[in-house]
C-alpha cells in the first residue's frame, strides 16, 4: 500500500496543516503557475467539487484517468480524487512525483476489500481468474489477474472463454449487473459503495411521478432494485455522454453528484435532478471525494505534499493486471 501515513508524517512537520490561505489570494491564478512552473499535471474525477473540475487539465472516471495518467509527461501528477486513484497513478508512473491533496480522501468501496481477507479468499478457489474493479488497493492489485473499470467491465468479462471461471471484486452490485448483462457465473466479493448503495428507490419512484418526462439513469454500482428501473445504466463517462446524445430534456441522475456539474455545462438547455440517498440529505455526495478543496489543492502544489510513495515489488505486481486492462481496452476502443 502506497507510504499514506509516512507522507501525512511528512505534511505534519512542513507545519502548513492549519495554514490559512489569504481569501484574497486568486486560487485558479496561483494553480496555473503553480503548473507552468512546477510542471505539472492536475488530474480530476467527475466526483470532485466544481472548483477543482474547472482548474484541472483533465477531468474524468476511473478508465480515463488511469489513462490520462499513463500517457503523461508531467513531472508532478497532482490527483484530486482518492487514495485509490493517486496510487493508480504511481504504479503507472514511478519515476513521477504523485501528489493527493487530502490523505483522508479514502473510498469506502477500497475499504470492503482488505487484501489480507481477500488473499484467503482468493486461495480458496485456484481455479479461477480475479477480475477487480480499479476502485481497489494497490494491495488488491497485485492480487488481481485483470483489473476493470465500470466503463470496461462487460467487455473484459466478454473477452474470457465463457467456462473461465471468475472472481469478480470489490463491488457486488457491479459485479451481479455484469452477471445479468453476460449470463456469467461470476463468484462476488462482498463489498459495496457507500454512495450507490444508499439510494432510495422510492424517493426516486415519487421524483419520476412527479418528473414524469425525465430518464432515470444509473451507474451500475447502484443496487439491482433501483437498477432496474433505469432508462440507461452506464460509467459516469457513460451517463455524460448518454445525456449528450440523448434528445430527453429532463434526468433522475442516480450517482455521485460531482458529475452534474459536467452534464449542466455540456447541456446547459437541459435539467438534472440528484437521485435521493435513503437519509435526510437532499443529495448523494462522496464524502471522501468531497474532501479535496480547491484551498488544499493549491497547498499540495505549492509544498508538494502529500505525496504518494509506494514499495517497487507491490508496484509491480499491481502493474500487470493494470497493463492488461489497458491492453483490453485499446483492443475494443475504449
């Protein structure tokens, strides 16, 4: 697992974990020289405040930004999303410095998902191959014999012989969607996000009966009840593309919030509405996501800290299955 606790070490002497940025200071101003000079690269999930969307130089999913982190000739790679998503980026790119605005910006997902616990269970089935979605450790990586993204999935899936056996982890609901989409057996890890599992399919059922023209549409973390009542299940590129090319003027967004902002930007003629979590809140945000702030994102570049370091072996050996995804997707286009 990526240094996270020696680089929090690391921040905490630098002695700016309570500095206060001047309000006065022009953030987006100070980010763009901050890259010009150090040159670097910001790299940002469609989950992440509207701010830190607006100043990175590319925005995107897990698929995308894995591959907008292979192919970059930074010498900083600065990524507001989460841990996962940093130590993607340094696996791909050693010799680059990879910095994560906020150490606490975990994802519950990663969590479900020890490498310890599921390195027993892995060894219990020898027969078959592990498919793991990116939203995992490095640990888990290096576990893994082909590693996937929402965007990707039923396509790797696909590319197997159909009696290949398969584990297919951390996600569950993901993982049951690609059984029902490919007629696969796939044995599920027991694992799950935060975020996708706690919408509720009744709040979305009165929004859609008072919102009778909108499309429902879902990331295929949701669960299956709330799934099944999609206009369009897809990757969060995949639902900001649908709403691109679709002719609806109206739309249920059941995922993270962050991406509505894309969608109102691309389709500024169109409506979006939040799909309701099962709490008094009045919206799904990630909190780990929500952690990034455009005031630390500059502290991260101007100190250049936190920064992700990781073991060579483990790097290593969570490259393959990495690599093999990428490999998959150039195949398909994806």
């Amino acid at each position: 697992m990526a240094d996270i606790n020696s680089a929090k070490l690391n921040l905490e002497k630098a002695g700016f974990l309570d500095i206060d940025v001047d309000p006065e200071k022009d953030l987006f101003a100070e980010i763009e020289r901050l890259k010009k000079e150090k040159n670097a690269i910001i790299l940002a999930h469609y989950y992440q405040e509207p701010d830190i969307q607006d100043v990175a130089d590319f925005i995107g999913d897990s698929l995308g930004l894995a591959q907008a982190a292979e192919r970059t000739d930074a010498d900083i790679i600065v990524f507001a999303g989460v841990h996962f998503m940093a130590e993607t980026a340094k696996i791909l790119n050693p010799s680059k410095k990879v910095l994560l605005p906020d150490l606490k910006a975990g994802c519950s997902l990663s969590d479900s998902a020890p490498p310890a616990l599921f390195k027993q269970f892995r060894d219990k089935h020898p027969d078959h191959i592990v498919i793991t979605y990116i939203n995992c450790s490095a640990g888990m990586k290096a576990l893994s014999d082909i590693i996937c993204t929402s965007s990707n999935a039923q396509k790797i899936i696909e590319s197997l012989p159909v009696d290949q056996k398969i584990i297919f982890a951390p996600d569950k609901n993901l993982g049951a969607y690609i059984n029902k989409q490919t007629g696969r057996d796939m044995l599920l890890w027991n694992g799950a996000c935060m975020v996708h599992e706690i919408f509720s399919l009744e709040k979305i059922t009165k929004l859609k009966i008072r919102h009778p023209k909108a499309k429902v549409i879902a990331h295929p973390e949701c669960e299956a009840p709330v799934l099944a009542v999609a206009d369009y299940i897809g990757s969060t590129t995949g639902l900001l593309k649908f709403t691109q090319k679709d002719d609806a003027q109206e739309y249920i967004v059941v995922t993270e919030t962050g991406i509505l902002h894309q969608m109102q930007k691309n389709n500024p003629q169109k409506t979006f509405i939040p799909a309701p979590p099962n709490n008094s809140c009045a919206c799904n945000d990630c909190p780990h996501m929500k952690l990034n702030t455009l005031e630390k994102l500059y502290l991260c570049m101007q100190y250049e800290l936190p920064e992700i370091t990781m073991n060579e072996e483990l790097r290593i050996a969570a490259k393959k299955p990495i690599d093999r995804m990428l490999q998959i997707s150039a195949q398909y286009g994806l």
